[in-house]
C-alpha cells in the first residue's frame, strides 16, 4: 500500500469503472521511492486546484497494475513512476520518471479542460 494521501487504485474493476466514470484522469503508478513520492507529492497538492480531474495512485507492485504497464504509451519506459492522463477513458498522455510540479501543471491544463 502507498502512504499517500491520494485515493488508491488495486484492482482492474476499479481503473474500469474510474475510467468509465470520470472524464479526467490522472493516475502514478510507483512505490514509495525517491522518483515517485515528489510525484504523489504534487498530485496531492494539486488536486484540490484541479477538481475536474481524478487523482489516484496505484502501486507498482500489484497484479491490477499491469493494466498501466501493458499501455502501449508506457512500452519503453524505464524508470518509476509511470504517470498516466486519461482522457473520457482513453490514454492521452504518459510519462516516467519524476516530474515537477511545473511540468505537471502543463500536462494537465494541456489534456484537461476546466
């Protein structure tokens, strides 16, 4: 389990109905290392700055997870976390490794609209 303060995402019927029910998604799959918790840092303090947008974690480790790792957008990554943005339930961003929270920013007003 992640110590985050974000909601957490373990199974496949979960990222289904998310994505079925949400229109905008962001979700960071990790562990609770030093590329991923500035990550779910910035989610964490940016989500109440972005209410249109779901914001959820999900751990790497997890069998729920391959759904995340077998995106073709996530294929040649390298490094945790594997930060995807869904749009009406389809992937239209994704991105490893630490992000700040300025290049956050971008990506989410970018693929989001208010």
């Amino acid at each position: 389990m992640l110590n985050t303060k974000l909601k957490h995402l373990s199974s496949l019927e979960e990222i289904n109905d998310l994505l079925k029910n949400s229109q905008n998604v962001m979700v960071c799959c990790g562990r609770m290392g030093p590329m991923c918790i500035p990550v779910y840092r910035v989610m964490e303090k940016l989500q109440d700055q972005y209410p249109y947008v779901a914001f959820r974690d999900m751990d790497f480790d997890i069998s729920a997870a391959d759904f995340i790792k077998g995106l073709s957008d996530c294929a040649s990554f390298m490094g945790l976390p594997f930060t995807v943005y869904f749009r009406d339930g389809k992937a239209v961003k994704a991105t490893s490794s630490i992000q700040s929270e300025k290049q956050v920013i971008a990506i989410l007003d970018q693929m989001f609209k208010k």
